[in-house]
C-alpha cells in the first residue's frame, strides 16, 4: 500500500529525517557484546569458509556504489582484508581476475537494479561466493545472491537514495567489525567499535539540527551552475554522494574530488560562481583539507565548510560553516552526509525542482 508522509512536504524530506530509526534498524539484534562483534543471520557460509576469505569485492551503482567504496576504506582498517570496488556495469564485462577465496556483495537498495543483478550472475556463474546487502526483502538480487544481509531501513520512496545510503554504511561497519574479530582484531577494540555504533543514531539526531542553518545556505547558492564537493579518506566518498544528490534532484553540475586532487586540475574551475564544499569534521588529515580550502578560497571561490570543531581558523577561511557532531572516522561518512542530503533538497526545492521525481530517472534502474 501507499506509504504515508507523515507530514512532511516529500518523501525524501521525510526519508532524511528518518535516518536515527533506520540505522537503529539496521543494528537491531545485531551486536553482540558478549564476543563484542556483529551477528549475521543470513550469510550462509561456514566459519571456515569466513576465516579464508582472502579478498572482497564491493559492487553496486550510484549511491551504491559510494557506499561500497566507504565500505572499502572500513574493511581494510578493520579486518586487513584486501578490498576492490567495482561499479557493477563494469564488472560484468571487464571479466576481471577473481581469485579463489574471493567474497562479492552486491550493494543495492532495490535489490533490482540490473546492472548489479547481472554482475552477481556473471560471478556466480564463474564459482564465486555472491552476497546480498539490500533493503527490499526478496527482490530478485536477494533471490539470485547466496546469501546476505538486509538493510532495514524500510520502503524508500524518493528517488534519491537518503537512508539506504546510510545504512549501507553502518551494515559494512558491522560487517568490518565480524570479519576483523575473526582475525586480528582485538576484543577491546570491537568492544570500542560497538560503542561508537551504539552512538551513532543519537549523533545523527543531532546532526539532523542543522537544517534551517542548511536552508538559509541553500537560498544563497540556489542559483549555482557548478558545485564543488571535496573531503579526503572516509570523506571522499561522501563527497561523491553529495555531488550526486545535488545533480540528480536540482540539476546542477556537481563534482566530488579528494581535496588534495583539486590542484591536479579540477582548481581551475574555481572562479566567484563556483562554490566549493569542503567536509572536514576533524580527523587524520584535518589539517592537509585546512590548507586546501585554503587554496579554493585564495582563488575566488565561495566556501561552504561541514565541521565538528568550532574553530577561528574555519570561521576565518570559510563563507559558510555547518557544524556536526565529532564521531570515529569510519562514521563521518554516514553523520556528514546528512547536512549534504538537506542542502540539496533545499536547493532542489527553491528551483521548483520535483525532488521525489527527478526527470529523466527511475528509483530502480531495470534495464542495462
Ligand atoms: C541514488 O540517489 C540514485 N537514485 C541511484 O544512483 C541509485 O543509488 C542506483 O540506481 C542504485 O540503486 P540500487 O541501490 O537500488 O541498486
């Protein structure tokens, strides 16, 4: 049946604010103290099978595809497993070498995008261990994988993913904690890890506060043409996502970039028009984003800063500042990407955009 908007103007708006319940969602009945590690119900595979693991493959498209390359980073802090990201599409016909011992998982929110099903069909096909991490519960790519993990996070109506996005995240943190206390992490470590998740729906509460903030930087950029997102490690994904949102609901050009690649090119584009966000909630390489924005706005172009430390020095440098709460590194993606989801449905809005329904674009994309 219908699903209802409880009272807000789109389903996306509403999807945003619903992110402390879904991630709360997505942990439900799934840390377990007592080992201090995840619990998965539906992974299929023999703790033997688990422990020989010896890489993962991340595929997905889109926001997906984002989440996998956070997922990346996480897996490869915390359980030493090598990890490849492969845009689904690519996959299935770059025929790429896939070792024995190899894990794929699909990343999707639908469970029916294409692209990703026949990725997972072409590596089954070949004898590879296919794994699902999905929201919508027996959708085909669900069906078709060997097992896997669902997200919880409840029907996504806006076709611009908001809470599968996050959840995805918070899933892969869980699932880097399983694989990381099966090797070498210690159970101090993943005690500490299930306290920072435990966290989390109280941090993002708290960064979902900053929305009128939000809307009143977003009647001053409306009008943009071009958008720069840039953050570095576990932020740099995050400004792809952050780019992405604003292109597909407000049709502005929008690129996200790891900060430090900007000289390497994309600086050029920085003129008076062009404003940049940089996301830089503190963190390994706080200071190095610092001397970037730095560079941005030597050259002309309008700042907007997301930070968890008020600070001189950003007030100083920045034209706009959205505070957010400090949370681990591996977390920021998921906590930074809320004030990123407001600014461009507030954007999209102030230019008439129908946020829900984007032109030119589908919520499950079922051709190739
Ligand atoms: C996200 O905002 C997009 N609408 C799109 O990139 C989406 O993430 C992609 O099509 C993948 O969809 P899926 O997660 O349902 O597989």
């Amino acid at each position: 049946g219908e699903v209802s908007m409880n009272g807000y103007e789109h389903y996306m708006l509403k999807e945003i604010h619903e992110q402390p319940d879904s991630l709360r969602n997505a942990m439900r009945g799934r840390l377990n103290d007592e080992d201090a590690t995840a619990v998965f119900g539906g992974l299929n595979l023999t703790p033997q099978q688990l422990r020989g693991v010896e890489r993962i493959i991340l595929t997905g498209c889109g926001t997906s595809w984002h989440s996998a390359l956070v997922g990346e980073y996480m897996i490869e802090e915390f359980a030493r497993i090598p990890v490849c990201v492969e845009y689904a599409s690519e996959l299935r016909y770059r025929n790429p070498p896939i070792e024995n011992n190899t894990l794929v998982f699909g990343i999707t929110q639908s469970g029916e995008t294409a692209d990703t099903l026949a990725a997972l069909n072409e590596t089954k096909r070949k004898g590879h261990r296919t794994l699902a991490l999905c929201n919508v519960v027996g959708s085909s790519i669900a069906q078709a994988a060997d097992g896997g993990i669902y997200l919880h996070a409840g029907p996504e109506i806006g076709v611009a993913s908001t809470k599968a996005y996050s959840s995805q995240c918070c899933v892969l943190a869980m699932l880097s904690l399983y694989f990381g206390r099966m090797r070498h992490m210690s159970f101090e470590s993943g005690g500490r890890i299930i306290e920072e998740l435990r966290r989390l729906p109280a941090a993002v509460e708290q960064a979902l506060t900053c929305d009128s903030e939000v809307r009143r930087i977003a009647s001053k950029y409306a009008e943009a043409s071009n958008v720069l997102y840039l953050g570095r490690r576990y932020n740099f994904p995050t400004a792809l996502e952050g780019a992405l949102k604003l292109k597909e609901i407000s049709y502005i050009h929008a690129e996200g970039y790891p900060a430090a690649e900007m000289k390497h090119g994309p600086i050029a584009l920085v003129d008076k028009h062009t404003p940049s966000v940089f996301i830089m909630p503190r963190g390994t390489t706080y200071d190095k984003v610092m001397s970037n924005m730095e560079e941005v706005k030597a050259r002309g172009g309008p700042v907007i800063a997301v930070a968890s430390h008020e600070e001189a020095q950003i007030r100083r440098i920045a034209d706009e500042v959205i505070m957010i709460p400090e949370v681990p590194e591996f977390l920021q993606p998921i906590v930074s990407a809320i004030p990123l989801q407001l600014l461009s449905y507030h954007i999209a809005v102030l230019r008439g955009c129908d946020v829900d329904k984007p032109r030119n674009l589908a919520k499950s994309v079922t051709v190739e």
